[in-house]
C-alpha cells in the first residue's frame, strides 16, 4: 500500500494529522501500536480529568466546612469510577474510530519501523505489512521515564498508566516529581483520604513555573495536609516488605504503602529506526526538527517525539501545520505562538506565554502586574482565596500571563488570546468583562500597577 | 460644597464614576442613600453568588451519585451562610469605603433631590445638605417591581432582597419570573432541599435568551425536580393564612410556603426630580439619555436607571466613558460593544452579542455552528453532559455566542473579545485552544459547520 501521508502514532497530534490529511484530499494511513487516542485520551490528560471531576465536590464541601457554611461526607466509589472511565475512554476510542474510517483513513495496528526514505514496516501479532508514502508524520509521542534505582515494578513504585488503574486508594503514597502527573494525582488522591508526601528535587513545587507560583501552592497543600520535600535529591525509591521505600542521597528514608514515579518522560522512539528515513534523534531518541518540523525531506515528526513541547494541544498545533505543509498550502516556518498549559484540580495553575526567567534569560526588561484572588467575588464564593493572577509585560505589551488558585484553569483561553496578540493595558477594556467572574481577576491584573521584576 | 463632578448613587456604576473622576483630578462627591456597593453588592450579585458558591458541591454530589461514583450526605447552614455573608459585604463595604476616602471623595449619607441644573439637595435623617456641582452623574439603579395583585409583602410573598435574608429555607418555593434571579435563587433553595415551582409569562425559561437555551434549561430542571408553568399568566400572588397562594388568570391556583417575585424591576428615581435639572424620564421613571448618555447639559445618566442595560458590568463600562466625556477627553458618542451576561449556578447560561431573534429582526441573514456539551471530556468530568454551545455568523463574522449548561459561564471572556473582535473562522486558529478544557467547546462551535437560522 503506498499513501500520500502515513501518520505513525494516533495520540492527539497523530490523529489530528490523520484528519486534516484525509480531509485535505490526501490517501492517508495511520499507524498505532496500542490504542486510538494515545498517551492523553488513555492514560493521561482524560482519565485524570474525569478523576479530578468525579471528586470535585470533596474540596468543595471542605471549604465550606472551614466557613462552617455545610457539613457533611462524601464516598467515593473508585472501582465504580474506574468502570465508568473505562467505558468513557472505550466509547471515545469509538467514536475516534468511527471518524477515521468515515473520513477514510486506513488504520494499522502495531509497531512502525522505517525501511527507508519513503517505506516502513508494521508489525503485529499477526506478522508484518509493508508500506510505503511520499510523507510520513511521526508522532509517537513519549512515556514514563526511569531513573536508575527509581524504576517502576508495578508492585508499590507505579508509574501514570499504573496509578490509574488502582481499584483501592492507598493510605499512604509518596511521590516523586512535582509537575502537572505529580500535582494532579495527588490531589485526586487526597481526595480519597490518601495521606501525600511529594518529593521534589527543585527547590519548589511546579518547578517550570515561576517561584511566586510554587510558594503559593506549597502553603495551600501544606494547609491540605500534604507532606512536601523540595530541594532534595532521591537516590532511590523500591519495594521493600510490600512497602514503598524511598531513599534520598543524603540517607534519609520515607516509606508509604505505595508510590508513584511523576519525574521526567523519554521519548516513545525506539525501534522506530529513524535513521534509515534519513531523520535522526537527539539526547534519549527526541526526534530532531528543522524549522518546519521536518525530520528528513519525507518525514515529518510533530507532538512530544519532537522534544518542544510535551502537551497534547502543542501537538495538535504542529499536526495542522505540518499538513498544511506537506499539501504545499505554507512555507512558512512553523510557529506556535504563546503556549497555554494548566494544572488541574482544587488548586489550579494556568500560565500562557512566557516566565519571568525566560524573559530574563533572553535579556528582556520585565514588569510585573498582579491581583490577589482575595479581592474577587467568586473566588470568594468558594471560600478559596488564596492565590493570584499575574501579568508579564514587555515594552508595554502582554508577554505572558500566569496564576494560581482555585478556578484559574479557566482564564486560560481570554488570556491566550490576550498574550498572543499582544495587548496594550488599553485593549483590557475594549471589552466588557461580565461581572461578577473570576475573569474580573484577571482584568484588574492587567491593569494593576507595574513593578520592574 | 461645589463638586467638579457630583454622583448619585454608589452602586457598581456609581462607584466606577467616582473612583475614575477623583483619578482624573476632578474635585469628586457620591450620595447614596443606603449601603455602599449598592443592589449589586448588598442585594444581588454578589451575595447570589456566595450561597452559590457555599453549596456548590451539592448538585456536583448528585451527579456523581447518578453515575455511581460517590455517595454522601451534605448539610448546609443557612444562618452560618448569613452570617459570613453579611461579614464578607460588610469587609466588601468597607474596602470600598477606603478606597473612596483614599482618593478624596467626599461621601453624602442621604436622598438626593435636583433643585436646579447644577444643584441638588441632600436629606436624611439629621437634615439636608445643599451641593452644587459642575456636571453630575446619576447612577441611582433599579429595584424589584411590583405589580398590581402581586405585591411583596415580606410575609410569603418575597422580593429579592427578602429571600436574601432568610435563616430557614423553605420547604416549598413558588417562583415568579424565570429570568437570571428567579433561576439562581432556585437554584441555590434546591440544593438546600426546598422544592421549586417556577412561573414564566412567556413560553420559556429564560425568555431573553434564544427558546434552545430555555429549552435545554426547562428539560434539565425538571430532571432535578423542579416544576415549571410556562406560558401562563398569573392573577394574583398573596399571603393567605401563613401560605403563599398563586392564582393564575385561569383560575388555577399553586400554593407553597413562600414565595418569590422575580419579575422586573424599576427605577429609582422617585423624588429624584431629574426635570429640576433639565431632564426627563420615560415609562416608569428610566432617565432619558442622549447617544452620550446625557440626560441635560449638566446630567449624565449611567447604568439600570437610563433603562439601556440592567447588568452591574454595563454600568461600570458607562461611568468610565461617561467621566472620560466630561472630561473632555472623548467627544464620541458611547459605543457599548458587544454585552456577556450569564445567569449562574449549576446549568448554566452565557450569552455576549445578539439573539438570532435580535439579528432577525434587524432583517439580517444569520447562520449558527453548535457543539454540544457531551463531546466535551470535561463536562464529561463533572457528569454534568447537557446543553450546547452555538456561534451566530453575519457575513461570516461572529455576531453572538449563546451556551447553556454546566460551567459555561467560565467562557464569557473568551467569547466577548471573540464577538467583539468580530472573528472569522480563521481567526480561531490564530491561538492555541488548551486541552482539556470546556473552552474547547467554544472552538468546536465555531468551527463546527454552519446552518441558516
């Protein structure tokens, strides 16, 4: 079978190029190993999501209780819960299924291995295909990685993939790396009554944000309960007697009846054999790109296998541009424009655009704008006040917005929109801003007083 | 005293034209006759919004308990909410209070009454104070109305202001008027177990908006138990022996513990004497305003009172153009642009730009693109999978955006600088859309295929 466009990975970026191919008149294939949807629709983004919400009440009620507004109990059910996002992701991959085939993508499944410039190989159970195309689109995208000495067994060190599956919460959990996996199972977890001790070998939770945002989420975690470690280095985490037993460099230990690994992911390349379609990789197997995101002259690599950003709307961006490309439509370089990313759950973090260190790395001269959530109504509705909205301005113009606290996951598209088109403070009110809203924090952010930073 | 720039009335509106006058520079006084904040802090708004947000984790409970996901019992505390209520307003006053005192304005406790085109005369309790002034701005606002044989009485049949103040919530509920009050206080009394019947002259709920937005609203209520009377118009509401006694025009009657008029409201002007300063008023009192929102050459009339918009935010965006134009910093006539407003609690309705109803009427050819809810995985999340999000076009460019269901309010910024802006499909592409997130239903909508309407 030879394509026009061969797509090898049908995870958010894969399966978006699938599409935008077949719906631009190309004969497009789609290669996958396991199942459609990828890393985000099965073991990450969605059923953390749908966790996140099963459980949202639970922090609800106890700011409440906190005000003494409400009393009360919540059971949670996380067999139940598990059945139910099992048959969620099941009617998902569905329903993907069904838009693939409606819009005639042919769909392979197992392991792609390039043969050349313009041929690969699948292979399955059931033996190996051949196939050849004129462009290929590789987004195989990454999985856990593993530390030497902090290898998940499955038995109490568990990666992602494995803590979503768990019938029964465990009482006690310590986990390594506090990114968006570490923060987000956490508070799902706590949610369930499980006691949290994260581990952190930067000096702050959310260590690729900016420290304002750490310090805030630290102290409203650590007012939740949890036990946080940042700044110290792990030298190993195992089963020891069917409990997880973490070790740090400085021979202090921590035990727990389970763990999760959160730390890093490595590049889901190997056995792809790149080098034989004229690509090449780079560090752990990261793809390496040119300017349009080209891997060789017939290979494409989009989504988290390229190394730029691990986030399933990066590659979903890439994936549009990228058939737009190889159908002759732009030849233009690619760019992404401001980056929205969010952490989930009682205690948000949202940021698009740029870091303070970012700016400063690059030279830039920054100021500062921020509203405490405090001053805003509905987060006051809530009874979760702690946090804030901040603006970064370049020259006069938005060059990044962040925030932290309940709800701020939401103020993410206004604030996409307003960093990647530069705002002046004097565009904020070119619109009305409903009221009241949680928005309102982010309009009095951007026309707060600024301070150099 | 003479005031640079007098102003009457310290809700939203009122409050903005202070704050903006004293900043320009201009020797500034404000009267108000009761609280600082006015209807919208006290009696509105905010307070709305604070019961919803203190039981928000009720309708979230249900949802997951019909999932089997949780189960729970929760109670609530109605004087324990009154009580941090009226602590949060009154903190909220006092802010307010600081910052007027912060930046100079003088602040009259007291009735005002026009006695000339540039003087007014101030009266409470312990006299009356006369002020001139160079242009005055009146921002008085509106109250619950009161029609003939459906008088609030305070005993069981309640305005706004009074269920806002009750300790005990009531075991059954008639409300009148199915607009944005009528809904939230229903919303707020069902999630403390009182029993809602609900009354609507017109054929749906929420009549201002399009009939899917109510239909998908009726259909949701009813499933949560509520009881609904469209389309039928009421002769009478009174207290009769202890209950609250509905008398349709038919005949048929509801009877309940309490009940509820949420059906229009109406200036407050009474002795304001507007024609004293060379003004006017229409219908029951609004304020007539010129295309600058003047009322005579020495008055300006802001917010509900010039009967323009009702919604706390319109007020606030006419008191800065307002002072900017006697500033003489603007001489163009007040462009509002497009309006959000959103009636909250659990199903929700957002709303910025215009109706198909209006953009028809305007003889305009219209074609809408939706997307419901259940294709979203975090409406998935909370269980909550009812409603839509719909796009309205005129000449391809997006003239309003309508949504009802859970958490769509959380969209209104977004969807105004995407109306404001006027955007093409194109443009939607030009930001990264995060994911997940309700937020992608917006993008759906607008890039989902179109229909004429």
């Amino acid at each position: 079978m030879t394509y026009d466009c061969l797509v090898i990975g049908a995870g958010p970026g894969g399966m978006r190029a699938a599409m935008e191919a077949a719906q631009a008149g190309l004969k497009t294939g789609l290669v996958e190993k396991e199942d459609l949807g990828g890393t985000c629709l099965n073991w990450g983004c969605i059923p953390t999501k749908l966790f996140l919400g099963s459980t949202a009440a639970a922090p609800l009620l106890h700011g409440q209780a906190k005000l003494k507004s409400a009393t009360g109990e919540l059971h949670f059910d996380l067999p139940a819960m598990q059945t139910r996002k099992d048959r969620f992701l099941k009617g998902s991959r569905t329903a993907v299924g069904k838009q693939l085939q409606a819009l005639g993508v042919d769909v392979f499944n197992g392991t792609a291995a390039f043969t050349g410039p313009t041929s690969l190989a699948v292979t399955n159970a059931e033996g190996t295909t051949d196939l050849t195309f004129a462009k290929c689109i590789v987004a195989t995208g990454s999985m856990p990685t593993a530390f030497p000495g902090l290898e998940p067994d499955g038995d109490c060190v568990l990666h992602s993939s494995h803590v979503l599956t768990l019938t029964e919460a465990p009482a006690t959990i310590i986990i390594v790396g506090a990114g968006a996996i570490g923060l987000e199972m956490g508070d799902f977890f706590s949610r369930l009554g499980t006691k949290i001790t994260i581990v952190e070998g930067m000096d702050r939770l959310a260590p690729t944000e900016d420290a304002d945002i750490g310090d805030v989420l630290g102290k409203q975690l650590k007012r939740e309960g949890w036990t946080i470690h940042t700044g110290r280095k792990v030298a190993s985490l195992k089963t020891v007697d069917g409990k997880a037993v973490l070790t740090f460099e400085d021979g202090a230990t921590l035990t727990a009846d389970t763990s999760l690994m959160a730390a890093g992911r490595k590049p889901a390349s190997d056995g792809l054999s790149v080098d034989a379609a004229g690509g090449a990789t780079v560090g752990a197997g990261w793809i390496r790109t040119d300017a349009c995101l080209k891997a060789s002259d017939t290979v494409y690599a989009i989504g988290d296998i390229n190394g730029r950003t691990l986030l399933a709307h990066a590659a979903d961006h890439q994936a549009r541009y990228v058939v737009r490309h190889l159908c002759g439509r732009t030849d233009a370089e690619y760019v992404s424009g401001p980056m929205p990313a969010c952490i989930y759950g009682h205690t948000e973090v949202m940021r698009v655009g740029a870091t303070v260190a970012e700016l400063k790395a690059a030279g830039t001269s920054v100021e500062a704008s921020v509203s405490q959530l405090v001053a805003n109504p509905i987060a006051q509705s809530y009874g979760t006040t702690h946090g804030f909205v901040k603006v970064l301005w370049v020259d006069g113009r938005m060059a990044g917005i962040a925030a932290v606290g309940h709800g701020v996951s939401h103020l993410v598209s206004a604030a996409t929109i307003m960093v990647a088109q530069q705002w002046t403070v004097e565009d904020v009110h070119t619109i009305i801003w409903a009221h009241p809203t949680l928005d309102e924090a982010l309009e009095a952010a951007a026309t707060a007083p600024r301070t150099t930073v």
